[in-house]
C-alpha cells in the first residue's frame, strides 16, 4: 500500500499530508521539530490495513509551508482542525511524537469533540524551558550543511533506521544535500514551550491516552511521573532499546502497542 497527496492550504498556509488510505477509524501522525511525515512510513504502512492514515507534513517542514508568518502553538493546532475537517477524517486519532505529541495534546485539550484518543510518543507536558530554544539552535548549527552525500547524512544522524528517516527529510541541491526548513522558523517554533507551561491543558485532556516512552528517554523521569500523576488513568509503555526516535528504531513495536490500544476503542 502506497501513500497519495493531499494539499490543505488554511490561511494561505500550505500543509501537505501523506494519505495511506485504509478502511477504518482515521489516525493522524504528526512528526516531532525538525521532522517531516515521511518518518512515519514504517509505522503507517503497518496501520492503514486497519485504519485510515494521514501524516501531515507541518507548517514549516518538509513540503509544507516553508516560511510562515504565524508558529505558534495555536497555529499549529487550528492546522490539525483544518486537515481534520478537509480530508474527512471523522474525531481522529492523534498521534504525535515529541513536538507533535505536543501539538496533539493541545488539539485535544481544545477540542475534546474532535479528537477520539490521544498516543504521545517521546512526549509530555512540561514546566517552561527558556534554553531550549538555544539548545535547539546549537544542535540545528552542529548539522554539517551542506551534506556532501545522503550516505554522509545517513551517517551524521547515527546510521541505521534513525539516519536514514532523518535523511529522507533532505532534498538535494547543486552544493549538496539541505535540510527542508530553515533554522530560524524551528527556533522561533519552541518559543512558547520557553516561556509557559503545558501542564494545565494536559489536565484538561479527556479522551483516552496512551503514552509512549523510549527507555532511554529525553523525557526528564521527574515529568513522566508527574504527567501520569495528573492523569492517572493514562495507559503507558516503555519500549527497551529505543532513544528518542524509537518511531523509527521499532516501527513494528510501535504499532502493536498502538493497534492494542486502538482496538479497544472502536
């Protein structure tokens, strides 16, 4: 099964969304900062025997909107509503992976009649962080970009499954190979994040929530226990062997902790 196009356009804003098709309830992927849909291949080849699939790739990334005017958190959720409503995709799924776990959750806390469950993966709400977005640009300046070949960047990003989906996320130029957004707009995407905490719209989430965690994870033990204790009843998994990308690593865990979940509730 192959993926077709599909171009939201909201505000002038140009989304683009990779739709695996599929027969049953609709599941929305949305990558983490820096990321394009096209890192949840692996995971919606194996989901869209079962359920609808769109990935989405973000304002910002990928073949969406390079440059917009507008990467607050707000924007990025009036998107999800957006493609939701535009593709027909009925009260979605959402799962999202680190920044994208974060989108995800807004949206649900926004808009509890839109969303039927919520899977964060590598992601979770927080306190404010002034210095991630430096830490963010530091790690963006490090990149050796151009890369002179994709094998040079599947080897910077560490090899394997985790080099080669950030690579994918490449396109070529006559000088080499370039990320697909720029550097400012992913720093200036986490400016919120610095300065307010998330934590009061996670309380106000109320669909069901599944929370996927690498073991070894970025996120602090301190925020897991904290996330799970303001929501009790959230159902969570650690995957061993995986880092921050375990999307990636182990697609095929992924989606059987997934399916598990999904199944229950339909």
């Amino acid at each position: 099964m192959e993926w077709s196009e599909r171009v939201v356009v909201r505000d002038g804003v140009r989304l683009v969304c990779r739709d695996w098709g599929g027969p049953g309830p609709a599941v929305v992927l949305l990558h983490g900062l820096a990321g394009h849909a096209g890192e949840w291949d692996g995971l919606a080849r194996r989901l869209a025997g079962r359920f609808r699939v769109v990935a989405v790739d973000q304002r910002g990334h990928g073949a969406g909107e390079r440059r917009p005017d507008d990467v607050s958190r707000a924007a990025h959720v009036a998107d999800v509503v957006t493609v939701a409503g535009r593709l027909g995709l009925d009260r979605p799924v959402l799962v999202g992976q680190s920044l994208g776990g974060h989108t995800a959750m807004l949206t649900a806390a926004a808009h509890p009649g839109l969303v039927r469950a919520l899977v964060l993966v590598e992601a979770a709400p927080g306190d404010p962080d002034p210095t991630a977005p430096g830490t963010v640009g530091a790690w963006l300046d490090s990149w050796p970009v151009p890369f002179p070949s994709r094998r040079a960047a599947v080897s910077f990003f560490g090899g394997g499954p985790v080099g080669e989906g950030w690579a994918a996320g490449l396109e070529r130029h006559e000088d080499g190979w370039r990320p697909r957004f720029d550097r400012d707009v992913m720093v200036a995407s986490l400016a919120e994040n610095a300065r307010r905490s998330s934590r009061p719209e996670w309380r106000r989430v109320g669909c069901p929530t599944l929370a996927v965690f690498a073991q070894s994870s970025l996120i602090p033990e301190r925020d897991v226990d904290a996330m799970l204790g303001q929501r009790p009843r959230t159902l969570s998994a650690s995957v061993p062997g995986t880092g921050h990308d375990l999307h990636l690593e182990r697609p095929e865990v992924l989606h059987g902790l997934l399916e598990g979940f999904l199944i229950d509730l339909v």
